[in-house]
C-alpha cells in the first residue's frame, strides 16, 4: 500500500477541526482514516476489524457532538481505534498495547476525550445514564452517549441499564453499534425510509407537538402511542426498546455519513432517552477482516497489501491448546461432559471441540453470571459442566460461583484461563486476583500447573472430585513439558518435590513460575516444592519445610494479597511456628499494558527479579553449614 499524499485527516487534530466540515470532507477524513488503521495497525497488531467498522459513526459522532464536554462512553473498547485517532493521539497509534504507549482500551488517565475507563463489555450504558444524570443534578447543558456493539449488547448487565434508563427523564443516546447483524437481519429500503422519517426533524417536532395535544386526552393518547408503536413494530425491530421508554431509531446504515450526521444531528436536540440503532460491517473497508472478521478481530502484525498475518515462532502448544485436546479427550470417554463459554470460543481453544462435539458445546454470550449458574442447573441433574473461561471474567459471576455453585458443593470445572499476566491487553485483562478470591469460598479446589502435563492432570483430577474446582493457567506457551496422553488424577493436595537442596532454603512454588524458582534455587542450593494446589493446601509439605528450613520463600503469580502466600502464612500461624518467610507476587498495585514478559518484569516477577529477591532475602539469613532438622 503506497504511502498517501497529505489530506485532510492530517490537520484533525482534535473533534474540533471536524464540527466546520460539509459531509463529503467529513467521509473523505473517514476514508483517509480507514487507510491509516489499516497501515498502523499493520505494524504492531491489535484490535482492528471493530473499529475498520465505526469510522464513519466515529467521525459523525464527534462531528455532531461537543466533545468531550459532551460524554461519549465506548463499550469494551475495541472499536475506539479511530476515536483515538481523531483525539489528538494519531501519531501515537503504533504505540497502542507497547510498554508505555497507549492503552489498548478508553483510559481515563490517557485523554479527557476517554470518558470512562473500558475493557470488559456491556458497561457503556450504565456509565453514560450515571453521567447523564450527574448532568442533570449539576445543572449541565451536555449529552451522554453510549457506544455499545460487538457483541456487547448480549450481556445483562446492558439490559438492566437499560430498563432502568427507560423510566429516567435523562438526555441519554445510546448508539447500538449492530456489526453481526444480531437484532435486524438487513438494511433495506423501507427501513431507511422509516429511519429518515423517524429521525427527522419534522417526525420529531410532529410528535411533540401531538403528545402536547393529546396530554389532555387520556384515551386518545394511549391509543395514538399504541398504534405509533404498533407501526414501527411492523417494520422495526425497535419495538422492544420502545416499550422500555426509550425512542428508537433505526435501523440505519453505519457508513452512510450524510444519514449519520442527520439523524444525529435530530437526536442531539432531543429529551430523554433515545436508541439509535446502526448496522455496520465489520472491518469495513479491509477485504480480508471483512471476511473473516473473528480472525482480524486483534491480529498480529500483517502485510497490508497481501493480508497475511505473521505468526510468531511456536515453541509448542498453548496453555489453551492443552485445555482444548483434553477437554476432547475428556468428552470422548465420559458423555456427561458439556462445555460452556461466555462468547471466547477461538480465546479458550474450543474451536476443535465445538465443531466434533456441537450438542456439548454452549457459547452463552457475553453473559459470566448466566454461565455459572447454567452450568449449576446442569450439575444439579449429573451433568458434568465445565465452565472455560478467563481468569478476569470470572470475576463477573463471584456471586453466581459463591451462591449458586459452592453453596450447593456442586461438581463444576472452571478452566481459568489468562490466569497471572496477560501482557498487551493490560490492566483490565490481567489474571491478578483468582486465587485470593476463590481460596477464601468454602468448597472449593483451587489447582495451580506448572506445566503442560501438569494442566492435563489437573484438569482431570478437577472432573473426578465431588466439589467444584478451578484449574489456572496462563496465557501462550508452557515451558515444553511432554504431556502423558493417559490421564490421571493426581492426589488430592499434595505437592511434589522438584529440587531437593543441601541449603536450609526451601522455595514452594505455585503455578507457572516454576523455571524461575528452579533458577533461583540453583543459586542458593535450596528445595523447590511443586505446591500444585493452593486448597486444599499441602499442610504436611508445609510444616515440614519450615522444620527443616531456616526460611521460606512462596511464589505465585496472583497479588500478594490473600494468595497462596497469604495461605502458607496462615498454616505456619496456627501452628505457632515462627519463621522467615518471603512472599513474591503480584505487588500491590495495577499492571499496565506491555508484552507478558515485560509484564512480569514490571511485576518482579521476571525470572531475573525473582533470583535477586530470593538472593538478597537469604544472604542474611543463610547459615554457616547446613542446619538439622527441627523438631
């Protein structure tokens, strides 16, 4: 693609430079902005077909509004590339998910332009209403708008904001970005003349005026409502938003621009809430992610001009690939196997099995809380469910895994999946928290591989226990340990020893830092337990370390804070034993974006970090010669 002669996407520098443009200079600055993502993005990768998508909403919405007096919330947050484009940070683009470049998702700490902090879907328009009705309280002349699509609009959480936004007197947009075609089936021509009526100015103005009329006339203007509603239901898929309390719109075409800035333009005038609904494609503009947009949803780098996606040099399977062969293993000898996932079929590596076992396989959309308690339904009738999904997205059914799973000792497998650092999709996505949130709920196991075989065994240890389980493990590849294709359930809380030292240092290991820990032991000659699981914890392994050990060090990759140090420490209290322990984690604190590795050594978790932490807590403590054991 050959580089283009200066044009008029190069003087934007903020939505300002937009609002005196006529609507030909306004899809010129969106055609010159598609070819500018499609070149960025090219060199780094990172979320693209989404926002090849909303370029010209993008534009029309800036064009329109007074941003960003006027509030406008991006859902999730994929789609925002070109809203960071026409903000002030263009030249900054190639940056995005780099250490120290722009965040991968709307961050309030980067641009005042970024409203509300994104990353986890269908949150737009709670966010928006709440800022709506602060307007309001604060005597505020400014919209709030809600940006929500790809695939956002399924979550629940949406739809409460909705039915309550519905009985508000708030000036509140929200704009469903439709690129999956998931509410109307298509755009033809009678819809985009009842867009255009419906969104005129004289279809508005003709409405208000009669409700003035009719406010007088009880009967009358229930019957006129009713048969407005009926109308549109007819030909309009809006009649459910309508009856909500919102004024629906749509549906329009997302790349016509002319269409775009009328309608907004009439919306932009109007009281309470209103629903827009615009259908876009995904990756518009780019042949290939119009294709296939599941693929261009967050590739990485590419060649513009022929599409082809480089692929970083395998060392051997994803942590995600061990999971999705075994869950086929699994599901071939044992016919109560059922998978399930909140929309991350491609993420959790259950392409393969989805396509041999379709009547076993449930993609509940962006729907968490649904999803546990779907599978616990399942359980409760001997079904045997396993849940596969991320570490941060199980954060968003803790009430569901506590009430409706661990209440009731139900035998469900949560396959934590970007459990520890993920690397680029930063501080939203990072798998800092699970095992100091489910180590504290009664019931339950909590498993931590090391390695590839390791996740294999563990998962099928989890499906023989009578009590939910949550099986962590990383995101990309393990350290490339051959996996045993015959399985075998590992006993229940135990460790296992990998390095047995002639120093009084004992290192207990959960989860995939385990080469570091090996490293950190050579150099002080210390042993290294395998902990595996963090509960049941290896009380024995545990007691016995700190008998024949001067000091402890646990390593973990979940926060500090009530983790698996945080449990050894509590064994070693109640048993009244005093002794050095260190405890490496996650600190205190939120990790940004950056690759895993850098992430890890912004945490001190890198291998290096973590050999001069063990060093410098020893050097003080170690002994002359090799201590007895005690006790």
């Amino acid at each position: 693609m050959s580089s283009p002669s200066p044009g008029l996407l190069d003087g934007i520098q903020s939505p300002a430079d937009l609002r005196g443009l006529t609507v030909n200079e306004l899809q010129q600055v969106a055609d010159e902005l598609r070819q500018f993502l499609v070149r960025t993005v090219a060199t780094r990768g990172g979320h693209f077909a989404a926002g090849l998508g909303t370029v010209e909403l993008t534009v029309a919405l800036h064009h329109v509004f007074n941003t960003p007096d006027d509030r406008i919330v991006w859902d999730v947050g994929h789609q925002a590339y070109p809203h960071k484009v026409l903000t002030g940070r263009r030249d900054q683009l190639h940056s995005i998910k780099q250490r120290g470049g722009l965040a991968p998702f709307p961050s309030r700490a980067e641009s005042p332009f970024d409203t509300f902090g994104t990353g986890h879907s269908s949150t737009s328009i709670s966010a928006a209403l709440g800022m709506a009705i602060a307007a309001a309280r604060l005597g505020e002349k400014r919209r709030a708008v809600a940006v929500i699509g790809d695939g956002a609009m399924s979550g629940g959480m949406a739809f409460e904001a909705l039915n309550h936004a519905g009985t508000l007197p708030a000036d509140l947009l929200v704009v469903l970005n439709d690129n999956e075609m998931s509410i109307s089936e298509g755009v033809g021509a009678l819809s985009r003349y009842f867009a255009r009526v419906l969104g005129g100015k004289f279809y508005a103005q003709l409405r208000k005026n009669g409700k003035k009329v009719l406010s007088q006339m009880p009967v009358m203007r229930e019957w006129a409502r009713r048969s407005e509603e009926h109308m549109k239901g007819m030909v309009l898929p809006g009649t459910m938003f309508e009856e909500m309390g919102f004024n629906y719109i749509g549906p329009i075409d997302g790349h016509d621009m002319k269409a775009l800035v009328g309608v907004l333009t009439t919306i932009r005038d109007l009281n309470g809430p209103q629903f827009l609904h615009v259908v876009t494609r995904k990756g518009k503009g780019y042949a290939p992610a119009e294709a296939d947009p599941i693929t261009w949803h967050g590739p990485g780098p590419f060649d513009p001009a022929t599409g082809v996606i480089y692929k970083e040099k395998s060392t051997g399977p994803t942590y995600s690939k061990v999971f999705g062969d075994w869950l086929c293993d699994m599901a071939e000898r044992d016919p109560k196997i059922v998978a399930i996932t909140p929309a991350m079929r491609e993420g959790s590596g259950l392409v393969e099995y989805s396509r041999r076992f379709p009547d076993r396989y449930f993609d509940v959309a962006i729907a968490e809380q649904h999803a546990v308690t779907f599978a616990a339904g399942l359980a409760c009738e001997g079904i045997r469910p396993v849940v596969a999904i991320y570490s941060t997205f199980l954060q968003r059914g803790y009430d569901q895994l506590i009430h409706d799973v661990a209440l009731q000792n139900l035998p469900i497998v949560f396959a934590l999946d970007r459990a520890g650092l993920v690397g680029s999709d930063g501080a939203t996505h990072q798998g800092s928290f699970d095992i100091s949130f489910l180590r504290c709920i009664p019931n339950m196991v909590v498993m931590t591989p090391s390695d590839e075989n390791e996740c294999r065994q563990l998962l099928y240890t989890a499906t023989t226990l009578a009590q939910p389980s949550a099986v962590r493990f990383p995101r990309g590849q393990g350290p490339g340990a051959a996996q045993q294709p015959e399985m075998s359930a590992l006993p229940l809380g135990k460790s296992s020893v990998r390095r047995e030292g002639r120093g009084a240092l004992t290192l207990l290991n959960f989860g995939p830092l385990l080469p570091a820990a090996l490293a950190a032991a050579e150099e002080q000659d210390a042993t290294v337990l395998d902990m595996r699981f963090v509960k049941p914890l290896d009380r024995d392994a545990v007691l016995r370390a700190a008998a024949n050990s001067r000091a402890l060090v646990t390593i973990e990759e979940n926060v500090v804070a009530g983790g698996a140090g945080s449990a050894v420490a509590e064994v070693l209290a109640e048993a009244g034993i005093q002794v050095p322990l260190l405890q490496i984690g996650i600190p205190d604190q939120f990790i940004e974006h950056g690759s895993r590795d850098e992430c890890l050594a912004m945490a001190g978790l890198d291998a290096t970090s973590i050999r001069r932490r063990v060093g410098q807590f020893w050097q003080p403590l170690r002994p002359s010669a090799p201590v007895a054991a005690r006790g």
